[in-house]
C-alpha cells in the first residue's frame, strides 16, 4: 500500500497509537518494535479495542483488511508524518538546543494560542518517535505547528527537520549535554546546527539571540529575526532582565513578570516574545500568556514543604545547566542556603572532569551547606567540611530519614535518572 492510500486511511481516524494502552475507537496503531518487545504481537489487541487499522512489519500477525503490511512500521509512520506535513502546509516552528528546549516550547505555545489554534510537542516526544507523532496530531484546523527536537548524536536534527520541514528554527543555546554521544563540545555545536543547514538550504528562517555568540555567528548569512539585550538594532530589544527569584523582563514598554527561576530562563521567555512579537501577537497577550506560565514537571519549579522553600529543577543536569543554575542560586538574596544536586548523565570520557568541575566550583564560590548525591560525585569527593557525599540515593535517603532540614532555601538538580524529587517525601 502506498504512503498516500495509507494517509487516506489515517485521515479517517481519530488518532495515531503507538501503545495499546492509549488505543482509542476509530485509531490508527503502528506496531514498532522495541529492544525488548515486538508491537505486532499487539495488532490483534488493538483492533479489539477499537482501532480501525494497524500497521505491522511481520506478516505473521496479518489479521484481515483492516491490517497494513508494511516492510517498516517505524519508518512508515515516519514517511506518513513527512506526507502529513506537505498535505497541511501550515506554518512549523522547529527548536532544539542543549537546555532549555521543552520550557521554551511551551512558553512559545502559550504565547501563539492567544491568537492562534496551535498544536505543540506534548512533554519531550522530541525523538525520531515523537517528532512524527507531533506532527500527525497536527490537523487541518492547527493554524501554527511547534515541533522539540531533540538529539544525542550527530545527523539527529537532519533527519527530523527532514520529517517537520520547518519554517522557522530555534536554537536555544549549545551546551555540555550528551557529550558523550556528540562526542564533545563541538560536535554539540555541530549537530545542534544541523538546524541551521537545514534552514538555509531551505530559505527558510531562524529566531537568533544576538548575545549568543555562537547563534550570531553560525546564523549571521540567514533570514533572521533576532533579539538581544546589547544590540538595539535587534527585532526585539530586551530592556532589562532581574531574578529574585523570579525572572522580570521589561521590552517594548512593559514589564512581564513570570514564574520561572533564575536568569537562565531569561533567554527561554525572550525567544518566546519575539516569536509572538513575530506572529503579530499583541504585546500584553504576550505579557498575559507568560505570566500566566506555571512549569511543572520538576522544571524550575518553586515549592514549599513545612519551613523550607525548595527550588525543584530536577527534570534534567548537564554541566552547562548545573553551573548556571548553581550561579543563579548563589546570586539569590535569601539566606541558610543548601543545595542537593545529583550525578550528571551521558557525559562518556568527560565525566570525570566535569564532575571535578562542578565541586571545586562550588568549594571556590560556596560557603553553605552542599550534599552530593551519586557515585560520579561521590568518587571525586573533596575535602569541605560543608561538602557532604552519598553514593546512592538510599544513603542519602537515610541521612535525611534521620535528620530534620528546617528553614532553608533549597536547590535540587540533578539527571533524570537520579529523581532527586525524591528528596521532598523526606523533607
């Protein structure tokens, strides 16, 4: 069956379902295959559920003519998405970058639904998996399409800007994040550009932060539309920018007021007014939709448990987001200050050296109380006597089992795979 007669059908249902557990009547179901499982063993269980097709790969669990043999279902729902996105031709806004992709995406949502019917990348479905599933959510009725990408690897960004076809692009800053993938720093900034290729092979356009040299320069022969706190000649001139916690931004008279922590998060709600200020939102729509913004999701979330008012950024760490948000932490005008910060993932050869990175930062610039949790700390422990290490999550669990934290401010960040949100039943 070809991809168009396959879009036909999936243009007859209601949904695209990769997981039984979420198959609704008149579905669309792709079985595809994991490390550990093999979807089409579901095909049959999907159609009781009332899926009107499925998608297999292996014709041993061919049902009748509601089953769609093809020789892939992955790269299936892949090129269906490609086809999608031609059919709708709408307006895609593509983002991706070390830190800061998924607040960015959904401060720029909030912002583009005051005025338009927007569809956006539901939490992190950035991969190969999730760009296509974004963009078959798109319909005829989504005015503007904003698609996260993320990647770990080079050609990554290629191949799904390839699946979005994006109009505009969005890089949200080069980082120390899953260096050991990328294979260091500058194959970060490689495949992260890989954006940038594809929108000027395209002629398409990119939102730059002019204060972001590498952005600057690596965009500097593009369609642009650009904002910046130094240059005034910017699209969108940003004022002013404080954090006491929370992050104020004044631009084109007026000044927003968000709940996001730390100036780190500044450049995350500029792109978004800029991308408004772009799509002809009016300016206080932009204020409303930002103030509005409340993360969750242990993203720079503020939170109180009895007496102590927490700073929960436990989403995700790589050495670039720690350190500003560390730096954004000292800077607070708050006083008995402790921090809880975890082991940082996917660095490979670098692991060690940023780790080291981080303490002898902190045992140069701290004068509180820091615990360390996790054995890439914990292996290169220093001497401090505020400095207190824990290999696993269980030793610190029973550290704080047995002693009461009262009154302190707290910043907790560490890796995904660390849950450090964890800590707050014990607080």
């Amino acid at each position: 069956m070809t991809i168009q007669n396959i879009h036909k059908l999936f243009l007859s249902c209601s949904k695209v379902s990769i997981d039984t557990r979420d198959i609704e009547a008149n579905s669309l179901f792709v079985a595809i295959k994991g490390e550990r499982y093999d979807a089409n063993t579901f095909a049959k269980e999907a159609l009781d559920k009332g899926a009107s097709y499925v998608v297999i790969d292996n014709p041993d669990f061919y049902i009748d003519e509601r089953t769609i043999l093809t020789d892939d279902s992955l790269v299936t729902l892949q090129n269906l998405a490609r086809y999608h996105r031609k059919y709708l031709k709408l307006p895609v806004i593509a983002l991706t970058g070390s830190n800061g992709k998924t607040t960015t995406k959904e401060l720029i949502n909030v912002v583009l639904s005051k005025k338009y019917n927007t569809k956006a990348t539901k939490g992190n479905l950035n991969n190969h998996i999730g760009v296509p599933l974004t963009i078959l959510s798109f319909t005829t009725e989504t005015e503007i399409g904003i698609v996260e990408m993320g990647a770990n690897h080079q050609k990554e960004i290629e191949f799904l800007c390839n699946i979005a076809q994006p109009d505009y692009g969005y890089i949200t800053n080069f980082g120390k994040a899953h260096l050991e993938g990328f294979g260091g720093v500058e194959g970060v900034i490689k495949g992260k550009s890989e954006m940038y290729s594809y929108m000027k092979e395209n002629n398409k356009s990119v939102f730059v932060n002019l204060d972001d040299d590498i952005q600057n320069i690596k965009s500097s022969e593009f369609k642009r539309i650009t904002f910046s706190q130094k240059d005034k000649n910017a699209t969108v001139f940003i004022e002013n920018i404080t954090a006491n916690p929370f992050v104020k931004i004044k631009t084109m008279g007026l000044e927003i007021v968000s709940h996001l922590i730390g100036l780190y998060n500044a450049n995350n709600i500029n792109a978004a007014i800029t991308i408004g200020n772009h799509f002809t939102v009016p300016v206080e729509e932009i204020k409303s939709a930002i103030e509005s913004y409340i993360p969750e999701n242990n993203r720079s979330q503020l939170l109180t448990k009895g007496t102590n008012e927490i700073i929960l950024d436990a989403y995700n760490a790589n050495p670039s987001s720690m350190k500003v948000a560390l730096e954004n932490f000292m800077q607070l005008d708050k006083a008995n200050k402790l921090i809880v910060i975890g082991d940082m993932y996917e660095l490979g050869e670098e692991s060690v050296n940023e780790h080291k990175a981080i303490l002898e930062f902190l045992n140069d610039k701290s004068t509180f109380e820091c615990h360390f949790v996790g054995k890439d700390f914990f292996e290169n422990r220093i001497d401090n006597s505020n400095f207190h290490f824990y290999n696993t999550f269980d030793d610190f669990a029973e550290y704080l089992a047995k002693t009461k934290i009262e009154n302190k401010v707290m910043l907790i960040k560490g890796s995904r795979g660390m849950a450090l949100e964890r800590t707050l039943q014990y607080l």
